[in-house]
C-alpha cells in the first residue's frame, strides 16, 4: 500500500516524469517568447549550437523529456526521503538542481561555471537562459513536494490530460516542421 511517506517507483516515477514535462513546457514557451529565442537562435555564435526553433527536433523536445524525467526519477529515487519528508525537501531538490544541473554542470553548458570560463560565447548570450532552467527547477521541486503533502487525484487528471496535450502538440509540431 502507497502512502505519502512510503511512494511506490512507478507512483514516483509518474509524478516526476509529468511535472518535469509540463514545468519545462510551460517554461520553455515562456522563455521562447520573452527572451526572442528564435533570433538568438539564429544570431551567428548560437546557430552554431543550437537548432532553429523551426527544426522538428526542437518541435518535439517537450516529448522527449519523458526520457529526462526517468532520468530524474532514477537519480532521485535513492534520496526520496529527503525530497518528500523533510521541511524544506523542496528546497533541497531544488539546491541539487542549481548546483549540479545548471551552475556546477560537469561539461561547458551554457550559464554554467564551466560555460562561461571554456566557450567563447558570451556571458550575455549564456545567461539569457538562466531565469528559464532556475524557475523551472523551482516550480518543479516545490509542486513535486506538494503533490506527496496534499496527493489529491486531481493532480493525476490536471497532469495526465496535459501529458498528453504537450505529447500530441509536439507531435504536430514535428510533423509540420518538416
């Protein structure tokens, strides 16, 4: 029997996997707009590391993240007690996040420490991005805490139905991008 102190994998597995997919959609139009991801896209130092917003690729990432949150849902899964029990468990998520998955990366990515001292890109052009991996890391630690402090059903049919709104709008994106 499941309990909010005793999740199951797949319950975990499920709540970590949807709320990274909705957060990182929701963020990552946000950001697209605000921040004109389609032009800094294409200006010539970031079209050599990015692809254009019109690649079906980038149409399909938000559906691709099931293949990240598994990847969170595996990492996390050890430390689950810390993330769902303590006080401040979703600061701590979040703590990790910010220094081992955006600050502290282990390769030069963009807004990383190791970004801005290895690639000749900018720290403008690479702190852009900040604001959009920062709160969606955020958003994401605190509603995973609070789906396990107040599991209501309704955050299953809220997540399931934008699942698979993000999954078939991706799908769309894809296939019209080509």
């Amino acid at each position: 029997m499941e309990n909010s102190t005793h999740p199951t994998f797949g319950t975990f597995c499920w709540r970590v996997i949807s709320l990274h997919m909705v957060t990182y959609f929701i963020f990552g139009i946000l950001s697209a707009t605000l921040f004109h991801y389609k032009d800094l896209f294409a200006t010539e130092t970031m079209s050599l590391l990015m692809k254009p917003v019109t690649s079906p690729w980038v149409a399909a990432g938000p559906m691709l993240q099931v293949i990240r949150g598994l990847i969170f849902a595996l990492v996390l899964w050890p430390i689950r007690a810390v993330i769902l029990k303590e006080r401040y468990g979703w600061f701590y998520l979040w703590l990790l996040f910010l220094g081992l998955a955006i600050l502290g990366t282990a390769g030069p990515s963009l807004g990383s420490t190791e970004g801005i001292i290895y690639t000749i890109i900018p720290v403008k052009q690479q702190l852009i991005g900040l604001p959009e991996v920062i709160l969606q890391t955020l958003l994401f630690s605190v509603l995973l805490f609070y789906w396990y402090k107040k599991p209501l059903k309704a955050w299953n049919i809220i997540n399931a139905v934008l699942v698979v709104l993000i999954i078939l709008m991706s799908l769309a994106g894809a296939l019209y991008s080509r």
